[in-house]
C-alpha cells in the first residue's frame, strides 16, 4: 500500500484517501454522491449514532421516525424554506408508470414531513413541550463537487424537532441542545465554535441558525451542527397550535438541531496523520487490538495469552480485536494504526513469560504493565489517550485563528480570520468577498482565546455596535 498524500500540503488528498484505505466508506458506488458503508465503517457510524443518542435523550429527547417521502403540497407550506431547498431535492413522480397525482419530494430535511403531524398531536399546553429526533438518511442534490462524509447527496442525519410553548422555551431548548453538542463534541475531542449566522444565511425559515464549525487547516471551516429557532415562522403555515390553560388558542414556537456524517469526516479530518485515521475511543470500531508476537522457542504462549487478554476485555465491555492472523506483526501495526486503533497490546515471548503486555497508543506512546492489572491499565491508557488527543486537536484549534484588521489583509488568507463587523449586510458581503469565502457570523461565546478588544468594522471603519466575527472559506 503506497503512503498517504502529505496531509498538510495536499489535505484533500490525503483525506480522500484515507477514508477509503481505513475502510470507513466505499465511494465505487455507480451513483456520484451516495457511498457504500462497509462493515469497519458502518461500526465507527453505529458508535457515533450510540453518541448522539445517548446525548440527546439525556435531554428528554425521544426517538421517532417519519416517511422519506413527502407530498408537494406539504413541502410547499413555508415559503422560504422551498425557496431555500427548491435547488436541491430530489423529486418522485411515478409510481410503476403511472404519473402521481401529487409530486413527492425525497427528503432533504424532515420539517415538512413532521410538522403536519405535530398539528395532529399537539393540542394542549400538556402536550409540550414536544421532543423528538430521529437518524434517518437524507437526499440533496449536490452541484458541488462531492466528498465522502462532508458532502454527500445521500446524507447520514440526525435531526430534532421540538414544539415548545412559547419562545423563552424554545431559547431554552436551544440552549440545552448546545449544551448536549457540547458533551458530544467532547466525546469526540473535538474543538469547535458555536456561531450566530447572518441574516442572509440562515436555515431557510428559521428566526435565527447557530452553526457548529470547526477549523480545518488554511483558511477552511467545516459546519459540523445546526441549532436552529423557528418562532412561529413553521407552526402557522403547518397550524401546530394548542389550547393554553387560559383556554386561548396559541401557536407553538419551534427548533430544530441537525448533525450529519459529516461530523465523522472532521473526527478523520482533525485528528488524522500520515499513519491514517485516528479515533477517539468512544468512535472507535475497536478500542483495543490484541496481536500475540510468535517465537519459536516460546510454542503458543504469546498466542494463549493474547486469546486471554482479548477475552478478559470483551468481558469487561471493551470492543476488543484479537488479530492472531498469518501476516507479521509490521504488517498488522501499519493495518491498525490506519484504522485508527487507540490501543494496541502485544504480547511475545518476554511478555509471555513475565506475565506482562506491552502497549502502544495511537500517538505513539508505549509502556507496558502487568497482566492481572489488564483491565484497571487498559482503562487508563484509553483516558490518558482521549485526553491527550483532546490537548493536541484544542493546541491546533488555538493556532488556526488569526485577526485581521483590514479587508485587503483577508485576501490569501491562510488561516481562518476574526474581524470587527459591525453587523451590516453589505459590510459583510465585502468581506465575503475580501476573503473569497463566507463570513460565518458572530460567536455565540466568548472566544476560547486571547484575541484583545476588538477594532472598527473592516469594511466600513464604524466602531458603533461592532463585535468579533468569523471570516473562512468553508468546505
Ligand atoms: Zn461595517
């Protein structure tokens, strides 16, 4: 297997191989766009839906699941958000031969498939607050070009839809959603900034859209998450009202949150090196790979301990791969260190003998301990390893900001850029331009990082009513 494209002088590259050498997708698929996911793969998807899950209905989030398809009519209730998606669907007009009287679009988002549900379910004030998500796949038609995880037509979604009774419990539900991202994004020891978008960018139909973005070298941002709130702006043209306990009519206020595969890209994509694919152990399809060293003079020792060690941590609930395969040992390091394997455990003669295990972690870092202290020492190194892949991606985090104080300092950027705005759409359009990218918007906290006060707005010089915002080229 030749070696990866250099991942900081050719990061597309590297990263379009290293998802398909690591087995984490298979793009052969006739159709551009929509990936097969193999088994390596689909096991690093199931443990980063079992995330997701664990998150959001640790917030009093319950799971549903709606239809795929959704009928024309539905579809074209709310104004902005067909505008928004109009572009993008995918529409079903035959059943066998026979033209449908109603046109279905494939969803590209679950809004209009469930809201006029929700007007069925919700009818009193005991009915809210309303909250569901599912995981589901989603369909949008692509024009760019497309990358596996990042950009797919056939996408991995999940989505929550909530019904709250007024808009201070939708402002908390927003709220709670950060907060269960925020313990996800930790699981997955990824840093990242949680931005208000501008007015012209925001979720078609929304009153307002946080995005979740992460740096991802250069000057380029990924949106790995969506937070958004919708007032009133779904619940009237779906007419999701309920009777108050002052027995008036009211309509609900709405959110949604939204994380796709591509939050398994930006896991490869910041934690990644020239070995291949390095994965916290919460996503990891194996946390510990267990490969017995033969030795002639030693018989099947190395091979009987290694079987124990492999039993011994499946018992203790770790997911656990013994390669007690043909290939040499080099051969099997160099194949787990591409799928990103946080632990490796050997065992050859010496240590079968000692009754020891020698261990090496995904960053390189090697030692080794004794065999009746197995679990207690494979339960250390795993959070000894999440912490420190926590420190290195945060360390990359910090040095992929830079403040620019001018427009003319944004062309060529090289790193993502934080400038004054002071909130005006044409401002915003020329730095858009400045920079050839977006302008994300404005951090929705304070920024993890000395940055001083800020300056005027770089576009326009006013000093009134400027804040931080964030200026990228997103993928
Ligand atoms: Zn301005």
């Amino acid at each position: 297997m030749p070696d990866l494209p250099d991942k900081r002088t050719a990061f597309i590259d590297w990263y379009l191989a290293v998802v398909e050498a690591a087995d984490l997708t298979d793009k052969r698929y006739p159709v551009k766009g929509l990936n097969v996911w193999p088994v390596y793969g689909m096991a690093a998807r199931r443990n980063f839906d079992r995330v997701l899950v664990r998150e959001i209905e640790a917030t009093g989030s319950h799971a549903v699941e709606f239809p795929a398809l959704i009928p024309e009519t539905e579809f074209a209730k709310e104004k902005e958000h067909i505008k928004g998606f109009d572009a993008q669907v995918y529409w079903v007009t035959k059943g066998g031969s026979t033209d449908l009287d109603t046109k279905l679009v494939l969803r590209p988002t679950s809004e209009t498939a469930m809201y006029p549900v929700f007007a069925l379910w919700v009818r009193s004030h005991r009915d809210l607050p309303l909250n569901v998500y599912q995981i589901v796949n989603v369909f949008r038609y692509e024009t760019k070009t497309t990358r596996p995880f990042l950009r797919d037509r056939e996408i991995h979604f999940f989505e929550e839809h909530t019904c709250q009774a007024n808009e201070d419990h939708a402002t908390e539900r927003v709220r709670s959603n950060r907060g269960a991202f925020e313990r996800m994004a930790h699981a997955f020891a990824l840093p990242y900034l949680a931005i208000r978008r501008p007015e012209w960018d925001k979720f078609p139909g929304a009153y307002y859209s946080i995005g979740l973005d992460i740096p991802l070298g250069e000057a380029r941002t990924l949106q790995i998450g969506t937070v958004h709130h919708y007032r009133e702006n779904f619940s009237r043209p779906y007419g999701i009202q309920y009777e108050d306990a002052d027995g008036s009519q009211k309509f609900v206020h709405q959110t949604t949150f939204g994380i796709s595969g591509r939050l398994l890209g930006a896991v490869v994509a910041v934690h990644g090196d020239q070995k291949g694919v390095v994965f916290p152990t919460e996503l990891a399809p194996y946390e510990v790979v267990v490969i017995p060293i033969p030795n002639a003079a030693a018989g099947d020792a190395p091979e009987r301990a290694a079987g124990e060690i492999a039993e011994r941590l499946r018992r203790h609930g770790r997911r656990v791969h013994l390669d007690d395969g043909e290939e040499r040992p080099g051969a099997k390091y160099f194949r787990w260190e591409l799928g990103g394997v946080p632990l490796r455990l050997e065992v050859g003669r010496r240590e079968a003998e000692g009754r020891t295990v020698s261990a090496t972690d995904r960053l390189g870092r090697k030692s080794s301990f004794p065999l009746d202290r197995l679990e207690h020492e494979v339960d250390q190194r795993l959070g000894e390893f999440d912490r420190a892949l926590r420190e290195r991606a945060a360390e990359v985090f910090r040095t992929s900001f830079e403040v620019a104080r001018s427009i003319t300092e944004l062309a060529g950027s090289t790193r993502v850029r934080l400038i004054g705005w002071c909130g005006d759409e044409a401002c915003g359009h020329a730095i858009e331009r400045g920079i050839d990218g977006a302008l994300l918007g404005t951090p929705e906290d304070p920024l993890p990082f000395e940055v001083g006060p800020v300056g005027p707005c770089v576009a326009c010089a006013k000093t009134d009513g400027v804040r931080w915002a964030v200026a990228s080229q997103p993928m």
